[in-house]
C-alpha cells in the first residue's frame, strides 16, 4: 500500500532548505546555558559579550564588517552544546566560536572546533584538559584561568598564615573539584611542606545535605579549609555550616577558588555571607581603591548595557573573550578561522583589568584573578571584597 | 473493482527501495545541513523501530530503551577511541554488548507486567546513567568521551560519484546502508512465525500461555533482539555525534523516542520511522519560529491521541481507505 510513498514524500519536503548566502556580517556561535541552575552565569557572561559586540559596532566593526552574535541555550550540557556547536557551523555558518561554561560543555564543543576548523574561544571553563598537550589544537584558545593557576593563587594564600599546621579540603566531586584539589595540593606542598593535609570531603554537586561532610571536617579540627564549592553548593554548604559554629571554628580561615567572591555570590548570599573568608572573582566590580579607570568605565557602560543595579563579575569573562577574537581578526586581516588561529598565538590583548597574552604553546592566558577578604560594607547590602590583589602573581605555570 | 486493481498496482512498486534511493541522493542534492539532519533521521528511525518491536509487536512498554542505545554508543565509543578497535568490529560489538545487557536486564523485567515492567526499565536505564556519569575513568563522567574517530571511509573515493564527498557524508551513506540491513532483519523477524507469536501474546498472554508458548522466554528474546538494535542505533549516533554523553542514557530520550513511536503509529512498521522524520523535522521547523517547542509538541500529541490513535501513518491510511471506499461507490 502507499504507506511508503507516505514516507517518500516526507523525506522530500524534510530534505528541502534554504543555504544561508551572502555572509555579510562576521558570524560568532555561543553555546551557553540559559536555564537551569548555571543560567545565573550564562546570563552575564552573555551580556558581557554582548556588550562588546555592541561596542565593536558602534566603532564601525571589524575589517569593516559587523559582528553577529547567534546565542543559543547549551543548558550546562556537553551533549547539547555539541549538538549546538555543530548546528552552528552547518546549518548557521558561523564563522567562529565563542562560549560554553562548565568543564564539561568546553572540552567537548573544542573537539567540534577541531573536527570544523574554526577558532573557539572559551571564556569559562577551568579545566586543564582544555589545552593539555593531549588535547590541544590549532584552534581552541582560553581567556579564562585554569585549575592549576586556581590551585596556586589558593595555596599562595593558605601559605601566608604562618601558623596554620593543617589544612583540610572540601569540593564538589567531579572534573573541576578533582582538578582544583589536586592542584592546590601539589602547589601546597612547594610552598609550605610542614603543613599537612588532614581532611578531604567530596560533596557530589547540587549535594542537598552537607552536614555529613560538615560535622566530619569539624571532626579533623583543621586550622584552615581550602573550598572549591560554588553557586548554589556553596549558599546550601553556608547556611547549613554557619549554625554549626563551621566558620568559627576555623576562624573563618577559608580560601575558596571558585568564584564565591563575585557580586553574583555574595548577592546570593546577602546577610547569610560568611564574611572574612578569602575568595576570588574576574571582576571584583566594587574597587574600594585602585580601580584601573578602564574598568571604572567597563562597569558603567555593562550597568547601563544590562540595566542593572549592581553589575555582574562575570561579565568580564564573555566581554573578554570577544574582544580577543576581534583583535586576532584584526590581525590576521581575514576571517578565516586558519589565519586567525595563526595570529592568536602569542598575541597581547587589552582588557578593563590589563593586558592579557595568549601562550605561543599552549593558548592560554594563565589569567590571574582578584582575590582578597569578604567583608561588610556599610553601602552596600551584601559582601564586598577588601583590597582586590591579582593572583598569581608571576602567572607562568607551565 | 477498480479499488483493487489500483491497490495491487500500487503494492507492485518498490516504496520502501524508492524511500531508500531517495535518501540516499541527499548528500548530492542537499546542503551540508540537511545530511546532518538526514542522519538525524535515519539514526532514530532505526532506534523507534526497534523499541517498536516491544511496543507495537509485543505490546511491552519500555520506559528504559534508552538504556540499550547508550550501552551500544557506550561500547563502541570505548573501544573505538580508548582500545583503537576498527568500525568493522566495534559496531557489531555495540549490538553484542547492549544484547547482553538486555539479556540480563530484561531476565528481570519480563518476570513483572505492566506499570512494573515499565518502572523496572526505567530503573535501569537510571543504573545504567548513573554509572555513565560516575565511572570517570571509563566513560569520562560527566565530561563524557567527546573525539571518538570516524570509522575509515577512504575506500568509498574508489566509487566513482564518491570522491569529492565530505566525512559526514560518507558516514551518512554508511549509517543509510547499516539501518537499511537492520530495519530489513527487523521487519523480516516481525513477519517471522517468531514475530507472529510476540502478536498473539500481545494481543492475549493468557490464551498465548494456555497453548504452550512459553511466553517470558518470547518476551525476554524480544527485549534482546530489540535491546541489539537500539545497540547498533546507539553505536552510529555516538559516531555521528562525534562524542558519547552521560546525556544520551538519561531516562528522557526514552519518552523522545516513545513519543517518536506514537506520533508515527505503532501499530504501523512503518510508523516509527515517519515519527522519527516528523519529530525531528517538526523539531527543526518550530525551533527556528518559538521557544515553545515542548508546547507545541504536547499539543500536537494531544490531538493525535484523542483523535488519531493510529498517530500519523494511521492517519493516513484511514485517509486513503476512506476516499478509496468513496471512490468504490461513485464507481458502482
């Protein structure tokens, strides 16, 4: 019976489409996630990027044509940010890749770009298997720090209380958390051999309960805590921790590494803030002083962009990243992703907080971050970070 | 009389050959896009079809089918990237894998019916998530195994026609080929007195008991053969994705592809290939206008369940024996 001419027309009309033609604005995919949890960073990280598109335009572009920024939802999942990337390139034609922002969503859109040939630039992600000598190709390039830069700007600051004897460790268990422990440690050692690891706890992420790992950390009596948990983890583990004395216990000596030092975090948090806890951030976005005055109008101009009352630390990352791509178009003088990538390498980019160099070898930026003390601030309603100091300071790891 | 003669005519010509042809001239006359999406396509035909064997034929509901499609994408992706094993033997491999897993999974399931058969699929297809994404070492976790090689298509430049044909084409052929052989040994066990005892104990398990069929054992050798096939869709889609992904045993693509099921017709071989192409290609076409996809997709499953039962192919032949019938009687 006709059942399979039924079929046959189907495929017909699925197999017609329109080719995309006449590429007249350079064309950026960014896969980012949008909902669910992670969307409070996607978010920002894409208007950060946003906003240089916009300002990049507004300047006439690049090589005398516009920027076109095509967003789509990755939901913080590595499958659908391939599934994305790939559309991107075939169906959409971009030009050139930008975004992602868990470690798991990098690695693998980097492996489309790879098969593609066509430059990425990954604004967020941490995890050193993005660039390691095992992965690495011509064409993925990173504006955002990794674990292991993490992992030392962390001991360099657990290594300054020179009368911590031991230090104990907790982080979410999976790639980033691993990685991020595993590098403090080993850069511990080198700093201060006498201290001596006493506790590790391995929450799994969006653990719901921590008072489990809280009670047996609080068991092993640490002198300070090295802390890797973030976003929600990190509001759940403190009001669950605070009650329990966890703070006072340690004095509030805690470095996290994560980011819980961005105004996203600490509005989050609001009151419940464990202030005088060290953390990090991108961007700081409150300066109590020595604001470079590049930032002081980055902040302005993303608060005007966002409509926002107090700009997001995360911005930076995406803004970064887009500027970075336009000045390797720049210089490569076209926008083949070939001799972007040749022109990439090794180039010295501007950004509202310095000057940032992609490695000839390994195409990271080895970005140090602001990290300082937490504290309340009669102006504003949520934590604050004392005096932002760029660490590390020699940024060469590797 | 007339209405006769045409339906013989129409059953002497070769649709399903005519169908595969015609798929078979994408990567020609199609964008780079449109492979991508006939791959698509023709990946979750073959994995609608074979769950259909437990749906449609058997009459059993699987809410863990999705389980089988990631172990055979999981066994193929290990052995092609970690152990370099070539395409010839990984994807066969695939298929043994996911038959052996159905084989003990499904010793389980078939001893349960209904609702707890359905809940006892899902509870391991959730097993086999959970140690997708925790077994770092293995399947890579949560960052899943992205870079899994291509299987060497260098031989097909020797066809002539196939020479300047990009990879992702040539695996679309390829990928055709593979589902082509397997949905034809599917419809050929369907048709088999095998197939036909799974009908009758769809239709009547008691009345199937009470002549001798033994039928846990009939059910258990469906949940393979079925549990095989979604192996080998599952090997082809990992290829096609370029990765494996915790993502892909997630109990949700088990209601994507039950619904590619419906929508097409399940009591209907043909129907979940149609679903698999109406999904997919609906799901294209209303992304590009709205956001609310989930919506309309939910209204779309409305109606047909309400007024379509047959879903589209069910549809479509009530369509045509109805104007057949009105032509019948103009005639006489």
């Amino acid at each position: 019976m006709p059942r399979g001419y039924i079929v046959a027309l189907f495929c017909a009309t699925g197999v017609v489409s329109m080719p995309a033609s006449g590429a007249e604005p350079i064309k950026i995919g960014f896969p980012i996630p949008l909902s669910g949890p992670t969307a409070v960073y996607g978010e920002p990280v894409l208007k950060g990027a946003e906003l240089a598109v916009s300002e990049i335009n507004a300047k006439g572009g690049v090589l005398g044509r516009k920027l076109e920024l095509l967003s789509r939802d990755s939901k913080a999942n590595a499958d659908e940010a391939v599934r994305l990337a790939r559309e991107l390139i075939i169906k959409d034609n971009v030009d050139f890749l930008a975004g992602t922002l868990t470690s798991a969503e990098a690695p693998a859109v980097s492996t489309v770009a790879k098969e593609n040939k066509i430059v990425f630039i990954a604004p967020t992600s941490k995890s050193t298997i993005l660039t390691d000598p095992a992965h690495i190709h011509p064409y993925i390039f990173r504006v955002s720090s990794n674990t292991d830069v993490e992992g030392l700007a962390g001991a360099t600051l657990v290594a300054r209380w020179k009368d911590v004897k031991t230090v104990a460790t907790i982080a979410p268990d999976y790639a980033y958390g691993r990685d991020s422990i595993a590098a403090f440690k080993a850069s511990l050692k080198k700093l201060r051999p006498d201290i001596q690891i006493v506790d590790e706890q391995w929450p799994k992420l969006g653990e719901p309960d921590f008072t489990a790992f809280i009670t047996a950390q609080m068991g092993k009596k640490p002198d300070a805590v090295y802390c890797s948990l973030f976003a929600g983890d990190f509001v759940t583990f403190t009001k669950e921790a605070t009650p329990r004395g966890y703070f006072k216990a340690i004095a509030n000596r805690m470095v996290d590494g994560a980011e819980v030092g961005t105004t996203d975090e600490a509005q989050a948090l609001g009151g419940d803030y464990p202030y005088g806890i060290i953390s990090d951030s991108y961007d700081p976005v409150i300066f109590t002083g020595n604001e470079p005055p590049e930032h002081k109008k980055f902040i302005e101009d993303l608060k005007a962009f966002t409509k926002a009352k107090y700009a997001s630390g995360w911005s930076i990352v995406g803004y970064q990243a887009i500027y970075a791509l336009a000045d390797g178009i720049n210089r490569a003088g076209n926008t083949k992703s070939d001799d972007v990538a040749k022109a990439l390498p090794g180039m010295t980019f501007d950004t509202p907080v310095g000057k940032r160099t992609f490695s000839a070898k390994s195409h990271e930026t080895f970005a140090p971050e602001y990290w300082g003390v937490m504290v309340k601030e009669a102006a504003y309603p949520f934590a604050v970070m004392q005096n932002p100091e760029l660490l590390p300071p020699s940024t060469e790891t590797n | 009389m007339t209405g006769r003669r045409r339906a013989t005519l129409a059953s002497r010509i070769p649709w399903t050959l005519i169908v595969f042809l015609a798929a078979a001239t994408v990567p020609w006359i199609g964008s780079r896009y449109d492979t991508f999406l006939a791959s698509q396509i023709v990946i979750d035909a073959l994995f609608a079809v074979s769950l259909n064997l437990l749906l449609g034929t058997t009459g059993l509901v699987s809410f863990g089918h999705v389980a089988y499609f990631g172990v055979g994408a999981y066994v193929c992706g290990i052995l092609m990237k970690t152990y370099e094993v070539p395409f010839v033997l990984a994807f066969p491999a695939a298929g043994l894998g996911a038959a052996l897993f159905a084989l003990v999974s499904g010793y389980f399931c078939v001893r349960l019916q209904k609702l707890y058969f359905a809940m006892l699929t899902l509870a391991f297809s959730q097993i086999v998530w959970a140690i997708a994404y925790k077994w770092n070492d293995v399947t890579g976790g949560d960052q899943g195994l992205p870079e899994i090689p291509y299987p060497d298509l260098d031989w097909m430049s020797a066809i002539p026609g196939f020479g300047d044909l990009r990879i992702g084409d040539r695996f679309y052929l390829l990928t055709l080929v593979l589902v082509a052989l397997s949905i034809a040994a599917l419809r050929i066990i369907t048709r088999s007195p095998f197939g036909r005892m799974l009908t009758t104990i769809r239709d009547n398990p008691e009345r199937a008991a009470f002549i001798g069929l033994n039928v846990r054992a009939y059910q258990l050798a469906a949940f393979v053969v079925a549990g095989a096939f979604a192996g080998l869709a599952g090997a082809l889609y990992g290829l096609f994705s370029r990765g494996v992904f915790a993502d892909y045993v997630f109990w949700s693509k088990s209601a994507e592809v039950i619904i590619m099921t419906i929508l097409g017709g399940m009591d209907y071989f043909w129907g979940p290939p149609v679903g698999a192409l109406a999904l997919v290609w609906l799901n294209q076409q209303i992304t590009a206008y709205t956001e609310y996809w989930p919506f309309v997709l939910g209204a779309i499953l409305l109606v047909l369940l309400f007024a379509f039962t047959g879903g589209i192919v069910g549809g479509i032949v009530a369509g045509f024996r109805f104007a057949r019938y009105r032509l019948a009687r103009r005639d006489a």
